[in-house]
C-alpha cells in the first residue's frame, strides 16, 4: 500500500489515541443523561464538570465561562449573531477582511438585517492593525470580531491591543481562537476578550466538539432553547464522549506546547530549506509570528490545485490557496486582501504540519514540489 503524509493540519488533525480511549467508555458503558439524578448518571455529571474545568484551566477561564458547542463554526455564529442581534439597528459590528467563513458569513447574515458591517483591511503579512481599528471604532460598535490566527497563512493578530481598544469605546471583543488554541499559549485574561471560540478536531480532538468562552457578566442570547443544559444558554443533551476527549486532547496539547512547537518550526524550516536551496521562485506569505508548523507559499507561474493534485497522486495530503468552483479557479479572499502578486497568486499552497509529522515527511514533500515543480517549466 503506498504511504500517505498527511500534512494538512490546519483543515483538521488526527484524534489523539488517548483522547479516543477517554471517550470510548462515554459510548458504550456509561451513556447516562447527565441531566439525570439516579447514580447511573454520576459518571457522566462528574466528566462534564472535570471537562470544562480542564478545558477552563487551559485558557485560563473559569469553568463557568466554558460552553460546549458543536465546533468552529457554532460558536462563532453564536458569538456574533447573539450580540448583534440584541443590537440591530442601532449597533455596529467590526470584523477583518481575512476573517474565517464561519465568521464573515454571520456578519453577513446580521447585515442583512439591518446590522451595519466593517471590514478592516489588513496589512500584506495579513496583520490587522489597532491603529485602524482606532479609525473606524465608534460608540456605535457593540462587537469587533477578530481571529487570533489566520486558517491560511497563520498569522497571528494583536488580540490584547484590538481588545483593549474595543473595551475603550464600550464594545465586546471576540476572537475566533479556532486555529490557535492548542497550538500557542492561551490566556482568556491577558487577551482581554470576552468571547473566544475554539474547535477540538484543529488540536487532535473528536470533529463536531468545541467551545465557546463567554466571560462572566457577557449578555449573551442563548444559542439553542429547550432544556438547562450549559446553564440554559445552549439546550441540548450533550455530546459527552466528545467532550471528555476534546478535554484530554486540549491538556496534552498544552502541557507539550513547547517541544511541539520547536518540531513544527523545524519541520517549517526543512521544507522552506529545501525550496530555497532550488531556483524554483517562490514567496512565502503571511507573518513571522505565526502558528507553528503553518507554511503558506506561492510559486510563481504555477497552479495551486495541479499542485495540490500531484502532490495526491504521490500519497501527499496538503492544501491549495486558491478556492476552486468547475468553471474558475479562484484566488481565496485572505491571498487578495494581503495582496499576493498576481503572477504567484494562483500558485499558492498551505503545507500544515502537526505533531505527527516526521522530518523525513518534510523532506519529501520538499523534494516532490521541486520535481513537480521542475517537470512544470519544461511543459
Ligand atoms: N474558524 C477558523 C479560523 C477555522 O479554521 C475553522 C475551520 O477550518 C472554523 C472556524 C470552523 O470550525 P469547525 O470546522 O469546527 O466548524
């Protein structure tokens, strides 16, 4: 069977095999409604508030400020849509321009109703500065929504300098945290935010599990109505196996936080040696303070999906910059706003490492894109 390098970690990690141990017994032998009084359910009780209390401790919150959800995705719809739906009409939201999605398209959503929506330009390594912010904040800005790091090039933005400027003009601040947590130091407290959402399956826990940090004294409208679950802001029998194994995943990831960076970093640089050691031409996009193991490159004259193609057929598993309908192949929105030069833009790529990558992955993949590469200039 040929063997596959998986290299796209920033769309979504292998579960840790302890994370999976823990859940196991969450699905078969103690599947009781924590909701319940009788002992059967004392189990599941005890796991959920272990969980958050983990999971809290992680980002230094408080356990009452962590509420489950089912992803990315959930917990910024609910971050933005609860805050400015308390506002429409007469509140303002700000959001960047290479924002998530999950986040663009929420703010979308409340625009349509009657929601005002701005976007904040970025710089070319996709930085949002608080100097703009500064420019188009006002009294009438009930939330600015910014990510704490980039999905496509990993750059890493101000969160405690755009928090602070929020807060001064009376809005909430909230960060889509997805790409980051797990992956760099995180502390709700130093950040200064008030909401920040967070994704288990970016940081080798279970798909469809993560959260939404809500600080306390936040008004916030509760994402689902029906039962008290999450302190009756977001109803619903929770996905406890999910839970316990997104906790046990989050602490692994932070105890070894340092020795896992310093491997993603040096698996960044194999590749990046690699390429640069060749006469392919090449310009690596996003900034120096960026997640780890993050290596978004455009080559020029090339395209990112031939790439992203060949590189498959090798059993190579990485991403393209490029977003692709059947008819046109289109630069993604992050590549336009930090203004990738034309001739490089379509042949962009994000390679993603994790922890499960070995150097001899990264040298592989290095020397594939040069051979790729290579065969391309002589077509
Ligand atoms: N926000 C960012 C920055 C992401 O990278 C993603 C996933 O790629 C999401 C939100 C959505 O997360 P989920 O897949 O858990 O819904």
């Amino acid at each position: 069977m040929k063997t596959m390098i998986y290299a796209d970690n920033a769309a979504t990690t292998k579960l840790d095999i302890e994370a999976f141990q823990a859940m196991k017994q969450f699905l078969i032998e103690e599947y009781g409604n924590p909701s319940q009084p009788y002992s059967f359910a004392r189990k599941e009780r005890k796991a959920l508030k272990d969980a958050r209390a983990t999971i809290a401790e992680c980002i230094g919150a408080l356990p009452e400020e962590i509420y489950f959800t089912s992803g990315g995705t959930e917990s910024d719809n609910w971050a933005i849509k609860s805050i400015a739906l308390q506002n429409v009409m007469k509140g303002e939201i700000i959001t960047s321009s290479i924002e998530h999605h999950a986040v663009l398209r929420s703010c979308d959503a409340m625009r349509e109703l009657g929601c005002k929506v701005q976007y904040l330009p970025v710089t070319e390594k996709g930085i949002v500065q608080p100097i703009i912010l500064k420019k188009y904040i006002s009294n009438r800005t009930k939330l600015v929504s910014i990510m704490l790091a980039n999905n496509e090039v990993g750059t890493i933005q101000p969160i405690a300098d755009l928090a602070k400027i929020a807060h001064r003009n009376g809005a909430l601040f909230h960060t889509d945290a997805v790409q980051a947590v797990g992956h760099i130091p995180i502390d709700v407290e130093k950040l200064g935010v008030d909401l920040l959402s967070a994704s288990a399956h970016k940081f080798n826990g279970p798909k469809g599990i993560g959260f939404l940090y809500i600080r306390k004294g936040t008004d916030i409208i509760p994402y689902t109505d029906g039962g008290a679950q999450e302190s009756g802001h977001r109803a619903g029998t929770e996905n406890i196996a999910s839970i316990v194994a997104m906790a046990t995943s989050l602490k692994k990831n932070c105890v070894h936080l340092k020795e896992n960076t310093k491997k993603l970093q040096y698996l960044e640089d194999c590749v990046v040696e690699i390429l640069s050691a060749s006469d392919i031409d090449f310009i690596r996009n996003g900034s120096e303070n960026r997640v780890p193991g993050n290596v978004n490159i455009s080559f020029r004259n090339a395209e990112g999906e031939v790439l992203v193609h060949r590189l498959d057929l090798l059993g190579i598993c990485i991403s393209t910059g490029s977003a692709c309908d059947s008819i046109n192949t289109q630069i993604s929105h992050v590549l336009k706003e930090i203004s990738v030069p034309g001739e490089y833009a379509k042949g962009t790529i994000r390679i993603s490492f994790g922890i499960s990558n070995t150097e001899s992955e990264a040298i592989t993949i290095g020397n594939s894109l040069i051979r790729i590469l290579s065969k391309y200039k002589m077509l």
